[in-house]
C-alpha cells in the first residue's frame, strides 16, 4: 500500500535505528514527542494532498503507522 510505505519511508528518515512494527505506538516508546508530531501531521498534508483540521490533531490518529495510514485512508475516502 503506497500510503503505508509512504510513512514508514518518512519515520525510517526520522528516527535513528528505526526497527518498528505497524502497531507499535511512536509516542509510548519514546521514538518521538509533541513537536515531531506536528512535523508528522506536516508531512501527512503535503505528502498526500489533504488538510488535518482540529478535530484529526489527536495524538491517537498519529501514534502508529496504523494510525496514521487509516488516518489518511479516512480523509482521502472522505
């Protein structure tokens, strides 16, 4: 799925050693913090051509890359 490789392209970029499953939560591990998740939510816009409006700055939709994918999926569907 281009979206999917698209992310984890941009978080292997990222994030030194950069070894995660999909599923894993970016913030509990400790691989990233607040500032980074704007610069995620950055890229998510430019990347895929869509606008993350308040109601999607929720930490919860940009955790994983699971998150993230269906995060974009959603938007782009919608």
């Amino acid at each position: 799925m281009r979206i999917r490789e698209e992310i984890r392209t941009f978080l292997k970029e990222q994030i030194d050693n950069y070894n995660l499953e999909d599923h894993q939560d970016l913030f509990a591990l400790g691989l990233v913090n607040s500032m980074f998740a704007m610069q995620l939510v950055l890229m998510v816009e430019q990347k895929f051509g869509i606008t993350i409006d308040g109601d999607d700055l929720n930490l919860d939709y940009f955790r994983s890359v699971d998150a993230i994918t269906n995060l974009v999926t959603r938007k782009l569907e919608g």
